[in-house]
C-alpha cells in the first residue's frame, strides 16, 4: 500500500498503523501527526489504521524566539 509521507511516497503493508509508518521513517519524538489534514492523537497512533493513498504529515515542534 502507497502512502504519502510529508510529500514522499512510501510503501507499507496493508493494514498498516502511524506507528508502523514512525517506525519505518525512524521519527524522533516530539512530534504531531495528521492524516488527510486531521490531527491525530498520540494515543491512537496504534490503532489509527492507514488506507491507500493516504496524506500523512509528520511535524516538529519549532522553537526559538
């Protein structure tokens, strides 16, 4: 299954979870992530079920001043 991963493509196995997807792209927390422009909660990371084509946004807190 394709998804896009702040805007590249990736390939995961059906039924992947946003934690299989963290896990592949070695993300570093702190982090938010949204689906399809939805803000998902950390709390349902594993559990959030992909889907084909789906938009995935993983973001970075900016600090500074």
């Amino acid at each position: 299954m394709r998804v896009i991963a702040n805007q590249i493509p990736r390939e995961l196995p059906s039924n992947s979870r946003i934690t299989d997807l963290l896990a592949m792209i070695e993300a570093k927390p702190p982090y938010a992530v949204a689906v399809n422009l939805q803000f998902v909660p950390k709390t349902r990371h594993a559990e959030y079920v992909l889907h084909e084509n789906d938009q995935v946004e993983i973001i970075a807190p900016v600090t500074g001043g």
